[in-house]
C-alpha cells in the first residue's frame, strides 16, 4: 500500500513539475482518440433514423421508375404490368407521374423533381409531413433536405417553369434520397399540377411503388426484374428500372461513409503525429528521466518501482487522455452525422462499443508504455552514480555537415550544426509537418476536384462533396494547430538542449539574432523537407481517399505557394521560443555547468 | 571619473544585484578596476565572493545594475546586447573552468569557431586554429573529440579557442579549478607565456600558484576588492618553481 501511494505520489510531483510538457502529451493524445473514436462511431449510423422514416411512411420495398419519354403515358400501364404480376410482389401504388422542372425562389434557380400525387393518403409511400399540408392545387409539397438548403418554409412562394406555387408543407420519404444525396430534389404536386409542367421537351416519367410479401428480398427481386430507367430511341419494350430500399439506405449512408473514411483516415494521420510530438517530449525528458531514475535507485528504489512511477506517470496521462477524447468524440461525433434533415428524427449519439473504447484504449497504453520503457530499461541498466550523473544523450557528430557549414553564413552555421546535433528530432519534426502540409494539399485538391466544382454548380456547398471539404477544412485546420503546437514544442525542446553551445556561441561573439535565426534555420530545415514531400504526399492522400487526381487540378500556383506558405508559418512560429532561448542570460547557462 | 585614457579594461563602481527587499544580494559591491594593455590580473578569493560574477560583468556577458564599465575604449554598460556580441567577438577571449568545448566539434573546429562567428573565410579560419594548436602543443590532437581529450588538453583547447580573433583581453575563469597538478602546470605555462607576449590577461582563481605569476593580485570578499598587490612584472620564479615541479 505503502509503495503504492509512494508510486502515485511521485508520478503527481513529476506531472504537477512539467505542466507544459504534460498538457502537450495530453492535447496530443486527446485529439487522436477523438479523431479516433468518431471515425470509430460514424459506423452505419444512418441506419436508426431510415428505419424510423420507412416505418413512418409506409416506405416501399422497391420503387419502379420510368424515365420520362415522350408518349410513357400511353405505355406506361404496358410496361408496368409484368411487375403488377411479378412473384414476390405483395401490394403496388402508383404509377405517378414525374417530372422535371425550374425551380426558382429568392434568385435562386434550380432544377427540381416533382411528383404528381393525390391529395388521398397513399397506399405505399406516404410523406411524412414535418410542417404544413399535404399538395393540393398551387400548393407544393418540399422534401425536407431540399426546403433547409433553399431555406423554404410554409407560405413561402415558389415558380416551377414560370407557374406560381404556395409551400404548403415540407415532408420526408424512403422512397427516394433525400436531398443533397440524391439530387435534383423532389417536390411533391397535385397529378393535376405535374402533368400541367410537362411539355414535348419536358415529358412524363412515372414510378410505380412495391410492398413485397418478404422486404429482405428486395435485392433479389431488384435482380432479378431490372431494367433500364430512361427511354431507348427506336425501343418500345424499355423496362422500368428498379430500387431496393437498401440501395436507397446505401445512398443516404454515403454521406457519413465518405466522412467516415476521411475521419480515419485523419486520425491515422493523427496517430502519427501524435507519435512523432510523443517522441519528442519523451526524447527531451528522457536525460532528465535518467537522472531521476538515478536518483530514485539512489534513496533505495528498485528498478521495478522506477519502472512503475514512469508507467504510472504516463499511463495517467494517457488514460485521463483516452477519457476526455471519447468523451469530446461523443459529443462531436453527432454534429457529424446531422445528415441535413432527410430523415425523421434526430439521428442517433453514435455509439460506444466495448471494441471502440478497447481500440482507443490500446492506442493509449501503446503510447504510455513507449513513453516508459525507454527511460526505464536505461534507468536499470545504467548504474546509479551514472544515472545521477548523466548528461543529456550526447549528440551525434556529423563531420561533413559541420565542414559544408563552415561556408555558411552564421545564422545558417548555428542552424546546420543543430540540425546536425539531433537529427532524428529533425526528421520527427519534418514528419509532423509533412502530415500537416499533406493535409493542406489534399484539401486544396479537393476543392478543385471536378466533383466538387459539378456539385457546387447545382447549389452552394450543401452537396456530399460540399460537406466532405468542409470537414477536410476542419480537419486540415486541427492538424495544422497541432502541427503548429508541435513545431513550437520542438523549437523549445531544441532551445533547451542547444542552451549551453548557444550561450556558448554568444559568450564567443554570436548576436542575439544570429542565434535567434540559427534557432528557427533549425526548424526551416525539417520545413523544406515536408513542403517538398507533403504536396507529392497530398496528392497521394487525396487518391487513397477515393478522390480522383486527374480530375482535381489545384493550380499550380496554389501548391507552389505551399513551399513558402510551410516555411513561412514554421518561422513565424518558431520566431518567438527561438527569441527567447536567444535572449537567456549566457552567465546563467554557462555558470550552472 | 577615473582617467581610463591608457587602460584596455576599466571598471568604475561597478554594481551587481540580485533579488529584492530583505532577498536582495549584493554579488558584485562598489568595484573599481583598471586594466592596462599587456598587464596580467588575477582576482583570488573564497568561494561565493563574487569572482565569477565580476568576470562575467567584465565580460559584457551580464549587466551591471550600476556603474561603468570601458573596453577597448568603448562604454559598455548601455551598449545593445548585439553590439555588445560584436565587441566579444574581437576584444575578448573566455576561458571557463568547465572548458566550455562543444561536444561534437573536434578540437580543431572549437579552435575554429570564434573565427568563423566572427565572419572569417573557413580557410582562414582553419589556418589561424592550426597555428593555435600548434602553439598550445595539440597540433596531434586537432581531430579529437573532446571526449577523447584530457582535462588538461581540453582547457588548452579553450585557450587556443579563447585567442582566435587576437582578443584585446583574455578573461579567465578558474581556468585550473578542474584540473589535476601536472594539467594545471601546463595551463600555467600558457598562460605565462601569453603573459610574456603582451596578451592582457584577467584570471579569477583560487589557485595561489597562478596568481603568483600576475602582475597584480586582487583579493575579493563579499562582493569588495579588499586587498591590492602589485607583484611587479610577475614572479621571477619559473612556473614549475612556482608549481613545486622543480625537484
């Protein structure tokens, strides 16, 4: 009981003693298991609220739809009967007439899909109304995910093809993607009023609604009867083409699947930056952890309970980590599924399974025990004297970078030479930066994708792809913070380690600046090197996440700017713990050896 | 004011605080001192006393909290903390008693290294450190590490480092402190020997025996010059008479 309290004791002194360096350990594995456990959360979440809508709306198990051709009127009931008598087929609504048509209201013109119903509940397929009436004659019914990205209510006044309408309520359905999945969005008409839109450039199309005997089957039957949506020129047997209503769940669920996969993505991304920010605080502490565990053997503790207060220590950290970060990805993760009002209800707080929590946790304890067991297998095995004795690692010498800096001015001399004292923080450091700028890159990308300049000409950015690059801009900017965190960490662990051959250089002639500008060479390097691999990485990054690269065309320009964009923001950032590493009192540094 | 006119170095009430209220401490109280081209000064005292501090202040490395202070007839007491690198770099020349080397520099490139901050051409630079060396007796010793040096060795490093850039002064802090007896003679015959060649020299030492070759020995307690000898021209006695080495 005794050691343990002991063991508890010490790891509290020692967090409480390096407040800066815990709370970066912290914020570090804080954002990872948040990034990680939404990604890990977002799984089929739109599986609740569809259920709910097909449940509320009598939603059909498949939905038949003939493309508009000119003349499907007179044909429609030829083409539709062999489903009327298909086996399998339970009940059938419809056909109804569809249509498509110029929306406009308040400037803003899109296209529309509308749908001619009648003013009696229908058999299959019954919106369910959110606000107003069902359609009447003027009065236009609006799928929910449509009304919110036009920001239509009730009463509110709109023209299909030059024809005033009346809102007279806004409704959800099952029976199609809601809005911006599926896009044009649909409004619902009187038959009367859907016909009365049609014209020879603009025909009549029909869907015909299916309730089958067994609803799992709808795959199956969708197989086994499909057929092709729109009309064949020189053909007169076209097929009606045929929707389960799992493939429609599948299209709804694409919105969260494809922010999902960018979510895990990113947070492996931000695992790695994780580490390499982990690496460095543990790789800076690790002489001053040395020293206590030298210390710690000295008054009598055995390597064990050395062991235990490092473990302790960091599993602290990280558990108290692990718990904050699923507790903000719970939080977050809804805001991430809001799936723009398509369906009933709110969709549900994704959950926390035993698994996720699991996988969160190992990451943790993952990162604890590398934090530990470093320090604490040198702790043992180096002997006590040694251990209290110890300097920081000794640096490694590289002489033929510390020769080609002897040509260098003296800010880029100071800069090469502690570049060339730790090369491995180096290159930890160009890593989290190369994850920063990767990021910045892929978003770029993204933006300049055809897929989003398509999805943006229909309206706004309220599309998947919209939502996708607003969350890989949200994304971008946590990994960029953290990277930014990370490199100024850096920049002090280097301010640190490099104080005495610093004090050292001013006491023999080298100017505050000199030494300030060699400080931030030092972290410039690792910036020329993620610049020059984060945009061919980016590119990389965008292709793994399902985009395209041949039909994203960033301007060149724009990557171009990435180069001095990184080397700028590293200096601006590193400017100001480099200033003050500069700026300590040499006396005080050189005295205290 | 002190008439400085033909001094190298000159100090006037010089001043060093630390803390406030009843914590205040007076490292450095009240001290006066001039140093003429060529001399050699050494400041003895107990531990504490406020030795270092005064050779830090000398040095530009700390502020004053009062006083003036003139190198090589410029005021440094307000001088900006740049200028004040510039003047280091080609009036003086430190020499620590923790030598101060940078680890992964060779003994070459730490003799290097003023010379190079100071914007020396590296060939230039490389010549003068050979020369250095050669004249501190490590020519065969150029590439080591200075962990592969003695103690002796490396404080000749920082000797050989410390006249780089033809300082106007050198300044020494207890530059045997860390040194067995056979290492401080050959520190002390350096140091006998830059005396010899007119460098002016300020030594802060315990040791009595590289005291013994100033021209002057100043004692310091609690922060006061308490005690002034002009040993005239320095001791007619070799190093190795004054070190006991003579057999």
């Amino acid at each position: 009981m005794g050691r343990l309290l002991l063991t508890w004791r010490l790891a509290i002194r020692d967090i409480k003693r390096r407040r800066v360096q815990a709370a970066l350990l912290l914020l570090m594995i804080v954002t990872t298991t948040t990034t990680l456990t939404i990604g890990l959360a977002l799984h089929k979440v739109t599986d609740s609220p569809f259920a709910r809508t097909r449940a509320a709306t009598m939603g059909p198990d498949i939905v038949a739809e003939l493309g508009p051709t000119p003349g499907a009127s007179r044909d429609v009931a030829r083409q539709f009967a062999p489903l009327l008598r298909a086996p399998g087929v339970a009940a059938t609504d419809g056909p109804y007439p569809i249509g498509f048509a110029r929306l406009t209201t308040r400037h803003i013109g899109v296209l529309a899909e509308t749908e001619g119903r009648d003013a009696a509940p229908a058999v299959i397929d019954r919106p369910a109304l959110t606000a107003g009436r069902w359609v009447s004659p003027g009065g236009a019914v609006i799928e929910r995910g449509f009304a919110d990205a036009l920001g239509l209510h009730v009463g509110n006044r709109i023209d299909l093809n030059g024809r005033a309408f009346r809102v007279a309520g806004i409704a959800v359905s099952t029976a199609q993607c809601f809005y911006p999945v599926s896009s044009p969005g649909l409004v619902w008409l009187t038959r009367g009023d859907t016909e009365a839109l049609a014209s020879s450039a603009q025909p009549l199309g029909y869907i015909l609604n299916l309730k089958l005997d067994d609803p799992s089957s709808a795959e199956s039957f969708e197989n086994g009867n499909a057929g092709t949506a729109f009309y064949n020129a020189g053909s007169n047997d076209t097929k009606p083409s045929l929707s389960s209503w799992q493939d429609i769940q599948r299209q709804d669920f694409k919105v969260i699947s494809v922010d999902q996969k960018v979510l895990l993505i990113v947070s492996t991304l931000l695992a790695l930056l994780a580490i390499a920010s982990i690496a460095v605080v543990v790789g800076s502490r690790m002489a001053e952890q040395t020293r206590r565990v030298g210390l710690l053997k000295a008054v009598g503790g055995t390597p064990l309970l050395v062991a235990a207060v490092l473990l302790a220590e960091n599993l602290l950290l990280a558990l108290a980590a692990t718990a904050v970060g699923v507790a903000i990805g719970q939080l977050v993760a809804p805001v991430l599924t809001n799936l723009g009002n398509g369906l009933l209800g709110s969709p549900p707080t994704p959950p926390v399974t035993v698994t996720s929590v699991a996988e969160v946790v190992i990451v943790a304890i993952l990162v604890a025990a590398c934090a530990t067991v470093v320090p604490a297998i040198r702790g043992a095995r180096t002997s006590t004297i040694r251990a209290l004795n110890d300097p920081a690692h000794p640096p490694r010498r590289r002489p033929w970078l510390i020769s080609m800096s002897a040509w260098l001015p003296v800010a880029l001399l100071l800069g090469v030479r502690l570049v060339a004292r730790r090369v491995r923080r180096s290159l930890l450091t160009a890593a989290s930066m190369t994850i920063a700028v990767m990021m910045v890159v892929a978003a770029l990308t993204l933006e300049h994708s055809d897929e989003v300049r398509n999805r943006a000409a229909v309206i706004g950015t309220t599309t998947v792809a919209g939502r996708v690059t607003h969350l890989v801009f949200l994304l971008s900017a946590i990994l960029i913070v953290l990277a930014a965190l990370n490199a100024i960490f850096t920049t002090w662990a280097t301010v640190i380690d490099a104080q005495r051959p610093t004090a050292l250089a001013r006491a023999l002639g080298a100017t505050p600046r000199q030494i300030t500008a060699g400080l931030a060479t030092a972290q410039l390097m690792p910036g020329v090197l993620a610049a020059c691999l984060g945009i061919p990485l980016g590119l990389a990054l965008y292709g793994v996440a399902g985009g395209h690269v041949e039909q994203a065309s960033p301007p060149l320009l724009w990557l171009a700017a990435v180069i001095p964009g990184t080397l700028i923001a590293v200096a601006v950032l590193t400017a100001i713990p480099a200033r003050i590493g500069a700026r300590r009192p040499v006396a005080d540094v050189l005295r205290s050896d | 004011m002190t008439d400085t006119s033909g001094s190298v170095l000159a100090a006037s009430a010089l001043r060093k605080e630390y803390g406030k209220g009843a914590a205040l401490v007076r490292a450095v109280d009240d001290v006066s001192l001039e140093v003429a081209q060529g001399e050699s000064v050494a400041i003895v005292g107990p531990s504490g006393c406020g030795k270092s501090t005064l050779l830090y202040l000398l040095g530009g490395l700390e502020r004053p909290t009062a006083g003036t202070l003139q190198l090589a007839q410029r005021q440094l007491e307000q001088m900006p903390e740049a200028g004040l690198a510039r003047l280091r770099r080609r009036a003086l020349g430190f020499v620590f008693q923790a030598f101060h080397l940078v680890d992964e520099l060779n003994a070459l490139e730490n003799v290097e290294l003023p010379a190079l901050l100071a914007g020396a051409s590296p060939r230039k630079a490389r010549e003068r450190a050979t020369d250095l060396l050669e004249q501190v007796g490590l020519e065969d010793r150029a590439e080591h590490l200075p962990s592969a040096l003695s103690g002796g060795q490396r404080q000749r490093v920082a000797i050989a480092r410390a006249l780089a850039n033809g300082p106007a002064v050198v300044l020494a802090d207890e530059p045997t402190g860390n040194l067995d007896s056979a290492a401080t003679t050959d520190v002390l015959r350096l140091f006998e020997q830059l005396h010899a060649d007119g460098q002016t020299l300020v030594v802060v030492t315990h040791d009595e025996r590289i005291a013994a070759t100033a021209d002057r020995l100043i004692t310091m307690r609690d922060g006061r010059f308490v005690d002034e000898t002009k040993l005239t021209g320095g001791t007619q006695r070799t190093v190795t008479e004054i070190a006991g080495l003579d057999g």
